[in-house]
C-alpha cells in the first residue's frame, strides 16, 4: 500500500490517441495532487523512444510506481524502459492511463477514459495496492542481430504484422488524432487493419502465398498457409475477445487463420469483426494454440512481427516466450490470476 507522499512518476507522449486525449496531458499532475499525493511528476516526451529512455531513467532513481499515459506503444515502451533498468518486478506498480488509440488493456484493467474519474481509481489502487498480474513476453527474431523485445497485449504476423506501416510513422500520429476523435479508440487500428486487407487482396493475384510454421512448447503445432497470426495475453475486451484468460494467466495464444485466397479474406475479416468466427472458428478458418511457455513462428520468407504497435522485421524464424509478470494498477481487488507477479527471467 502506498501512502500519500509516495513517489508517482506519469509518462506521458504528448500526441496520442484523439484529439480530446490531447488536452489530458497537462491535467494529469494537478489532479493528482488534488487527490492529495504530494510527490507527482510528469514527463512529457514526444515519442516511444524517448518514453522508453525516461522510464529506464527514473527507474533506476528508484521509482517503484510508474503510470503511462498514452495508448499501446507508449504503454509497451514504458514497460521496455523498466525492464532496461533491471528492477525487481514485484516492487513495481505500472500504470495505463487511457489516452491512446489503442489502450485495451487500460480498459480491461478497469481505468475510465475520463481523466478525473481515472485518477480517483489510481488514488485508490495505490492505497489499497491493487493489482493484477500481467504475464511478459519477450520476443526474439532469430539470426537477425536485432535487440530482443518485450511486450504485453496484443501482436501478431501476417495482416496484424502490416498493420503498423499504415498506423505508426510521426505524420500518421496526426490522422490517428482524428480517427479517434470521430470512430473511437480503436478508429486507427480499424483503419489500418482495412488498408492491409485490401492491399492483401490486391495483391494477392501477383503475389507467392507465404508457408508458415508453428511450434509451441517446443512441439510442432501447424503449418501452410495463414493471413494472419493474432498474439494476444489474454482477454482484451470485446474487440479482441479471443481468450477469456486473465492477463495474468500463465499461458499466451496464437489465433492462426489460415489462407483460404484473396476474396475469402474479406469474408473471414468480416467475420472476426462481428464475433462470428469466435463462435465457429473452423468454419471460417481459424485455429488457435495456448502457449505456456513459447511459441516459435518461422516463415519462408522475412516478413513483419507487430510486437506493441511498432514492427520487428524477422528473416525466418521469432521466438516469443513468457518470461515472468509484472503488477498493473486495477481498478479491481487482486484478481487471483494463476501467475503472480515475479522476477524477469531471461
């Protein structure tokens, strides 16, 4: 339980999520104070980069209680940043305020989109130290060189790989406002998970399908052909309501769908949004594998991984493995997840 002179570090990008969660950034330190927590400091920072480099910073100043405001990617960069600074992950109490156009987790966890009534709910997670455990991933393209990453949430291969080259370059954070302002939080995703499936089928005639392989927990699952590979924690709400699991489960999942053509694909699309293909999967083509420990995709050629909104390019084969929990402020008393919230391990 923290007390009321604990020390709150709040990292926040300054153009996230829609034009309305703009204007939360300056608001954030005072509210907090007014809820009577004296020792609050924000740092506004421009990009995941930098978020990444403050977190690691104040961490290692000894900062135990971290928010992030802004949505997946800064979310994943704080977190990138926290582990960089090697702290025991069980003293560390990470935050998601919600001002992002992508903040799932924020909402599973229970954190309001409006920023009075967030900061009440983190005034009282902090008192009463509640928290939920959220298992870690860390990605590892083999035989690129590239540094090992680690994310919680969503990613994935396939069209969810292609996603971020229409969502993430400096002057689409400026589009991204916009089509959160006007079709919601996941507005941006929506859009460039429609860009992909369409420039998905228009290729898709002059185009070599990729063969794809599975392995988890170090067995052989499934392989040919997939659109998409779809990773998620656990249950992300309902637009990503693949598993039920709690993000603190122990396990991770792989949702393959496999390549039935180009035309097919605006079919099975069309089915995943509505919830269809949740209800029967085979019929539409979808499989789904629980890994407890790693899972192993290899492909025969380069293709993209999207690990936290951002992309890692992988040249044949990505190992993603669980490695460890890390306590995220609830809105809920501790959950009672099947992993608690322990050490890093590499």
């Amino acid at each position: 339980m923290a007390t009321r002179d604990a020390r709150i570090e709040v990292i926040a990008t300054a153009v996230s999520g829609s034009i309305a969660d703009w204007g939360k950034v300056q608001r954030i330190e005072p509210l907090f104070r007014e809820a009577g927590w004296t020792e609050v400091r924000l740092s506004a920072v421009e990009g995941h980069r930098e978020a990444r480099a403050r977190a690691a910073e104040l961490v290692r100043e000894g900062a135990r209680i971290v928010i992030s405001a802004g949505g997946s990617g800064t979310f994943n960069a704080v977190l990138a940043g926290i582990l960089d600074a090697q702290p025991p992950l069980a003293e560390i109490r990470l935050g998601f305020l919600r001002k992002g156009s992508a903040d799932l987790i924020g909402k599973v966890l229970g954190m309001p989109d409006e920023i009075e009534a967030a900061v009440r709910v983190f005034s009282t997670a902090l008192e009463r130290d509640q928290t939920e455990p959220c298992d870690l991933l860390r990605v590892e393209a083999v035989d690129t060189g590239l540094p090992v990453k680690h994310f919680v949430g969503y990613g994935g291969a396939g069209l969810f790989g292609r996603i971020p080259y229409f969502t993430e370059n400096r002057f689409m954070k400026w589009y991204k406002g916009v089509l959160s302002q006007v079709f919601g939080d996941l507005g941006p995703f929506t859009t460039g998970m429609s860009l992909a499936i369409g420039e998905r089928v228009l290729k898709a005639p002059f185009t070599r399908p990729r063969h794809w392989q599975l392995t988890v927990d170090g067995a052989e699952a499934a392989s040919g052909r997939f659109q998409a590979l779809i990773l998620v924690n656990g249950y992300l709400g309902p637009q990503l309501a693949y598993s039920e699991d709690t993000l603190g489960s122990g396990r991770f999942h792989c949702y393959a769908l496999r390549d039935r053509g180009g035309f097919a694909l605006l079919r099975q699309a069309a089915a995943a949004r509505s919830g269809a293909i949740r209800h029967n999967p085979a019929r539409w083509g979808m499989e789904h594998y629980a890994c407890t420990k790693s899972l192993e995709i290899a492909c025969d050629r380069p293709f993209p991984l999207n690990v936290d909104g951002s992309t890692l390019l992988c040249r044949e084969t990505v190992r993603i493995a669980r490695v460890g929990a890390i306590p995220l402020l609830s809105a809920r008393p501790a959950a009672g997840g099947r992993a608690k919230a322990g050490a890093y391990s590499a």
